[in-house]
C-alpha cells in the first residue's frame, strides 16, 4: 500500500488500550487512543502535517546571541548584541526568517534591564514576545556551596529572593514561565547530607510555587553533572518529578536533552512525563560527550525524531498541552543568528518526519507482534526526506522556501557588524 492509499481517518479501534486508565485521568492531556488529530490523520493527510507545521512554535535562548565560549576561551564575533534590546532584535530576525520563532528566552540577570515593560515593548514592536524566564543561582561566591540547597539559611533566602525577583520580571513582561536549573550538588562523598539537602530544595520550592500567579508556573530542570561532579541535587527526570508532583498543578519537569548519561533514553523519559502530564518544556540541543549546547540535530537526528515522535504520541505538540520546546544552546564558533535558524529547522525536519509516521499501520503491527514491520513504519517516515514538504510550508506562508539563504542574502549580519561598534558584547555574565 503506497502512502496516498492508506486511510485517511485513523481507526480509533485500532489504538492500544493499555495504557488508558493510567493516561486519561492524569494528564488531561496525553490520549489513550495515541496522537491527537495532529498525528492521526499523518502520512495519509498533508493538509493536517502542514497545518502541525505552521502552527509549530520553537522558542529562541537570548544568550544563543550573545558570546560564549568553553573554560579555554570565549571566541568574540563582529555584531553581536551589546544589551537584551540587541539580543531581541536578533532573535526577531530568526524569526523573520522561519516564521515559527515569535519568542524569546530571558536569562536574568544576563538580561537585566530598568524597565522590563520597556522590554516587553520593544520585542513587541519586533514581531516578538517575552517567554520563559530562567534563573541563575550560579554566578555568585555566596553560591559556592549551593543555592537553594545551600546549608546556611541565609544563603537559601538570598537564592529565594532571586527566584522570585524573576517572578516579578514575569509579571513585567507577560512571562508565563520561570525556568529553574540549579548548579547545587557536592564534588566528595561526605561533603554534604543528600536528605538534608533535599529538605532545603524542597522547602525553597514551596515558598516559590506560593508566589506564582494563576497562570505562572515553574519548570525544574534536571542535570546528571557539571558543575558539581559527585552527586546533583537535581540529577534526573525522577527527582524533578518527585518534586514538582509535590508541589502541585504550576510545577512542571523540563527535559534539557544535553543533560543526561550517554545512550539515555530520552524518548521513554518524555512519553512518561507526558502521560503524567508533567512535562513542562524542553531545552533542546546537541551533545556528543556531555553539555556540548551544540545545534540541536547535529549530533543525532533520529534521536531528536524518536522524541518529536513521542511529543506527537502524547499530544504534547498540540498548544494546549502547554509543552514549551526552546533552543538552550551557544555557539561558540559558528555565526549565531543563521547557527538559531539552522536549528529552527532541525526541529522542524524531526516534527515534519514524526508527523508522518503512518499510525494504524505502526500500530497494526505492533498489535500483531511483528517486531521488523513496527520499526519499519517508524523508519521508514525517517527516512522520507521532507525538505520539500517544509519548503512548501514557507512558501505557502509567504516566506522564503530557504530560510539559511533569505537570511545570508538579506545583509543583516553586515549592517549589524557595522552598527554595533563599541560598547561592551553580551556574553556569559552580561
Ligand atoms: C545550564 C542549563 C540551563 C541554562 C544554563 C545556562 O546547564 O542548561 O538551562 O540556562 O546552563
Ligand atoms: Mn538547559
């Protein structure tokens, strides 16, 4: 059976029924019968893939813009922002180009302005909006020992503070989301006591969630190592669960695919925390030893597919799922802005491939015990090339077909090299 033969409604009978009564009344937004409409009507419908495709929304790190480096040296590029309004400005400019980048990231206090509003405006009057903001309880000497998890109380409070002073940036600019990564953890066995610890990250997470608004919520990240090389205080989806399931509705987990053990599988993580209806947001990025931060789909493509495939699976591409996907990512020594855009697409690429995936048939067989035929289905949408399928997609929107070569023609990266004289670029700590 060729593509175009196969059934456009997908048979609801067909779906697996294990997994219902654990889905359903959980997450309110995972279904037991599979995909949403989104995946559903897949390969044997492009009007439904190209419709998930333009309303796909991929989120833009300010710090992407800014310099960045490794501990050896940061390497500086010609044009690159000197404040928050520059690193908007740049990112709206991915934006223009993909059509599916309208917001972008803060990093407090990398991003600190007077006037957050001022802000707000600004990315406003560039086509753009303020989204998630993140925390930082890493920069300061107070934080040697920990933040949050800290054991002096006034450190803790001190860390607090911090998180909530980004609730108010949230206030200031619309945000619905403040992200939370903590560097807290030990170097030696002995150092400190996990328990206790986890009793202070517990206690700090409380007196956070009560500040959040109606329509706030905080996203804990997790990170196996780095900096702290014995044990984390959040190492792994598990912790963050634990933790956000305690807290309540406004805690979700955030799964940066950079932070995990070598050959981890990300995808089984991400099908839990959607099913759990727990799964806040992603940072997406490449890596081939340990935090690279390097173009999400670089490094393993069918890795970021097999994960859009269970993104599609537990409804979490729909916009009511609340999912939040961001690029978290630097680069060092490619030119930033085309280095955002080629990502953009990666995601794009892995979304339109997962979106094809022919789902009675994959589960047909599934049904059916015949191992060789699921992974065939699953390889075989993989491996369809859907450049000219996304290609269309922007044309249809007016854009241009190449996103990379609209960019390249359209002289930005010049005129910026040429304003942005003097003054101090944004890097790490600006
Ligand atoms: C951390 C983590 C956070 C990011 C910082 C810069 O490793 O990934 O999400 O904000 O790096
Ligand atoms: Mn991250």
């Amino acid at each position: 059976m060729t593509r175009s033969e196969r059934p456009l409604d997908r048979d609801a009978s067909s779906a697996d029924t294990a997994d219902a009564a654990g889905a359903a009344d959980t997450t309110g937004v995972a279904s037991a019968a599979g995909p949403t409409a989104v995946a559903g009507t897949g390969a044997a419908n492009p009007t439904a893939v190209k419709a998930a495709l333009r309303s796909q929304r991929i989120e833009l790190p300010s710090w992407a813009f800014g310099n960045s480096g490794t501990r050896f040296k940061v390497f500086s590029q010609p044009g690159v922002p000197r404040d928050p309004f520059e690193k908007v400005a740049d990112a709206a400019q991915v934006h223009r180009h993909t059509g599916v980048a309208p917001t972008v990231s803060l990093h407090i206090p990398w991003d600190k302005v007077a006037d957050y509003g001022k802000l707000a405006a600004h990315a406003e009057s560039h086509g753009m909006r303020i989204g998630v903001i993140n925390s930082n309880t890493f920069q300061d000497d107070d934080y040697k020992l920990g933040s949050v998890t800290h054991p002096d109380p006034a450190v803790r409070d001190k860390a607090v503070g911090h998180l909530v002073e980004c609730v108010d940036v949230m206030d200031a600019t619309g945000s619905a989301d403040l992200k939370l990564w903590f560097a807290d953890g030990t170097n030696y066995p002995g150092q400190d006591d996990f328990r206790s610890r986890q009793d202070r990250l517990a206690e700090s997470l409380s007196q956070l969630y009560e500040r959040l608004g109606d329509r706030q919520r905080m996203l804990l990240e997790y990170k196996l190592f780095e900096p702290a090389f014995y044990h984390s205080d959040v190492p792994d989806w598990g912790t963050s669960f634990a933790h956000c399931v305690r807290l309540g509705e406004k805690a979700k987990v955030v799964v940066d695919t950079g932070h995990h053990a070598p050959g981890t599988n990300i995808e089984f993580i991400v099908a839990m925390l959607l099913r759990a209806g727990k799964l806040g947001a992603f940072d997406f990025n490449s890596r081939f030893y340990a935090d690279d931060d390097l173009m999400v789909g670089s490094a393993d493509p069918f890795q970021l597919f097999r994960i859009m495939h269970e993104v599609i699976r537990g409804g979490g591409l729909d916009a009511a799922s609340g999912v939040n996907f961001m690029l978290d990512q630097c680069h060092n020594i490619e030119p930033k802005i085309p280095a955002q855009i080629r990502s953009v697409m990666n995601v794009q690429e892995a979304t339109a491939k997962a979106l094809l995936v022919d789902w009675p048939a994959l589960s047909a067989a599934q049904r059916a015990g015949d191992v060789l035929g699921a992974n065939a289905v699953l390889m075989d949408a993989f491996n369809t090339d859907v450049r000219p399928l996304l290609a269309e997609v922007r044309e249809e929107q007016g854009l241009d077909a190449d996103p990379m070569a609209a960019y390249a023609r359209s002289g930005y990266a010049t005129k910026i090299a040429g304003e942005r004289v003097g003054g101090h670029q944004a890097g790490w700590g600006a």
